[in-house]
C-alpha cells in the first residue's frame, strides 16, 4: 500500500471514516434504498452505486485494491456489528464491485 504525503492513514480508522464520510459519498448517498438499472449489469441500490466514490477516494490516495477491499468489507461489517442490519454484508460485495471501478476509473484517467 501507498501513502501519498498528503495521505490518509488507512489504519487510522477514526480519521479515515471522518473523510470518507466527507470526501467519498456521492449524490447517491441520497438514493441509497433506490434501485437503479445498469443496463447489459443488473440493478442496483443506489447506495451500492454510491461506492464508485470510495473507490475514488482509494485510488486518489493510492490504496492497493486489497486496502480497498478490506475498507469496504471492514466499513459494512462495522455497520452490521452497529446494528445497522445484516444487508450490509451483502453490499459489502456489491460496494467492493463499484468501489474497484471507481478505482480503476480514476487509475486510467
């Protein structure tokens, strides 16, 4: 994993989730039970889509897609063990397929 000067400590857990918060979420955020039809790939939650922004944020920062896989899998396990219900587990995998093109996207633009 890469850190760039200007970075964010992926271990930092408390800081991390601060700007992820503030600098990962996209207007989705606001859809996130509504479901949205990506054609020729199925349909989604928009809170599902909303993870392109994550994998943004990673890729701006330089985080490996391992880091990003385990972020996403580590912020919706923490969301269920929050009792925020158990669908998270299943965003967690949905989340990570969007988190890794908004990744890649920012990697080849």
């Amino acid at each position: 994993m890469s850190i760039k000067a200007d970075g964010i400590n992926p271990l930092n857990f408390t800081k991390l989730s601060k700007n992820f918060t503030v600098e990962a979420d996209t207007f989705l955020y606001g859809y996130a039970s509504q479901e949205f039809h990506v054609e020729n790939v199925g349909s989604f939650k928009g809170g599902e889509i909303n993870y392109i922004g994550v994998g943004v944020f990673a890729g701006r920062y330089g985080f490996s897609e391992a880091t990003l896989n385990t972020l996403v899998g580590a912020w919706n396990v923490n969301d269920v063990l929050a009792g925020k219900g158990s669908y998270n587990l299943y965003q967690a995998q949905t989340g990570g397929l969007w988190s890794r093109f908004g990744r890649d996207y920012y990697n080849i633009r």
